[in-house]
C-alpha cells in the first residue's frame, strides 16, 4: 500500500516547535497491527489516519505503542492537512472518531477546535506522586484518564525533573502538571505519559479539556492563553463553551512523501 504522509508541527506558527504529528492519508484502514507498526515506524508521539468518509474523515491516532481515543494536535495537524493541501479553501472539516464527531474550522492563519470537555473528579494525593514529580501537589484531580496535579508556580512546572518509571508505575494513561502562568499566559502546564509511549508529550490538546474547566473555576474566566512549557514548547487558546471545549492554535509544515507499507 502505498500512502501520502504529511509531518506537521501543531500549536506553533514555528517550525521545530509545537508538537509533530504524522498524518497518513489511507484509501481505508487496514488491520490495527498494520497501523501499529507504521505508527511505531514514525516514531512520533501521534500519527493520525484518515479515510475520506461522504465529505468528511474518519480518524484514528496511534502512539508509537497503542491506539488513542482521542489525540488533539494530531487533529490540528489533520485538519491543516485537509484544509491546506487535500482540499485547499475549504473552511470546515468533521473527523468521526472514537470519541465522537470533531469539527475544525478555519479561522484566519489557526485552526480552532471543537472538542468534548472532561468532567474533574477531586482525589487525594496520592502517596506515590508528590516523590515521581519532585514537587509536592497542592491539589489533585482525575480527569477520567489522567491525574492533573496543581502546583504552586510556573516555574516549579518548567523546571519540573519527574521520575518517569515512577509515574509510569500510577497505572494511569498519565500526568498533567499545571499552575498559574506567567509572561502573559493564563496558565501554564506539561504532561507525562510513559504509560503510552510518550515520556513528556511535547503539546497536548486533550489534556487541555480537562486544564480549561480546571482553570475556569479558579480563575472565573472562560477564555484563556495557555503554554505547555516542554522542551519544545506550544501556545493553545482555549474557551469553554457548556460542555465543549475550544481549542485553537496554528500548524507548520515540515515534511511532506509517501510511505510503503
């Protein structure tokens, strides 16, 4: 089979920032293993497959070791993908998912996003994780799959050293760390996810459906700017909108062939 890939830097208006994803354009998917493989052989944190489907695109993201329900700047990437070089003008894109219909529009040189929001469930801390961060949290909270830890300054997140065979041994899909921001930003964050192959994900849209609600109630605001501080870095505007969540960033391009697999 042979297939067009696309690598795209999401979140970011500069190329080696932001967050890359692979976006492979298929006739249909063939077997998961298939996918598996060609995902592990990219060895990106996210390669995100498309199949055209009656005007819109069935999606499915891959991590270099599993499957995704849902994988935010791989659909960024995907919706630049479609947008810019399969259908260039076009202003609206459905991918159909595992976690239900989502659509991106177009909005100036960003894409904005149109994603469910998660429901927050405080915890108690547990005993393992103020020693796998480094830091001590001053308040948890599980997102249905991951737990997202407060902590007191920005700069205790960007410096943050975790232990990741510690957090990967929590047995959840993974961390989140956030606190105020700084320079500008409304909050700040980063995300551990050894559990799924990914040490630190470098941006991450989906963890930003549970740190926009998170923030809103703290900060009684509905819109903000947000950073991830990973090593490469990347800028999501995000709003709450009921039960949705917006986020809107903007997507380089940087390689562009075709695969055999």
């Amino acid at each position: 089979m042979l297939a067009p890939i696309f690598q795209v830097d999401a979140f970011t208006s500069r190329r080696f920032s932001g967050n890359p994803a692979a976006v492979m354009v298929l006739d249909r998917f063939p077997p998961e293993k298939v996918l598996q493989a060609v995902a592990a052989e990219n060895n990106l944190t996210e390669t995100a497959f498309l199949v055209a489907d009656k005007g819109d695109y069935k999606i499915r993201w891959f991590t270099p070791t599993v499957e995704v329900p849902l994988c935010g700047h791989a659909t960024l990437a995907s919706a630049a993908v479609v947008m810019e070089r399969l259908e260039p003008g076009r202003e609206v894109v459905v991918f159909h998912s595992a976690s239900g219909p989502l659509t991106v529009r177009r909005s100036g040189t960003d894409y904005v996003m149109d994603f469910p929001r998660r429901t927050l469930e405080p915890v108690a801390t547990p005993p393992e994780l103020p020693a796998a961060l480094g830091a001590t949290p001053s308040e948890v909270v599980w997102d249905g799959s991951n737990f997202l830890a407060r902590l007191a300054t920005a700069e205790i997140v960007r410096n943050l050293d975790p232990n990741l065979a510690a957090i990967e041994r929590l047995a959840r899909s993974g961390v989140i760390v956030t606190a105020p921001g700084d320079a500008g930003f409304d909050f700040v964050s980063r995300y551990f996810a050894p559990a799924k192959g990914i040490p630190e994900d470098p941006v991450t849209g989906g963890a930003h459906c549970g740190l926009t609600p998170f923030w809103a109630e703290r900060l009684n605001k509905t819109a903000f700017r947000a950073f991830q501080a990973s090593r490469r870095g990347g800028e999501i505007v995000c709003r709450l909108v009921g039960d949705r969540v917006e986020l809107e960033g903007a997507c380089v391009f940087y390689l562009e062939g075709t695969v055999e697999f």
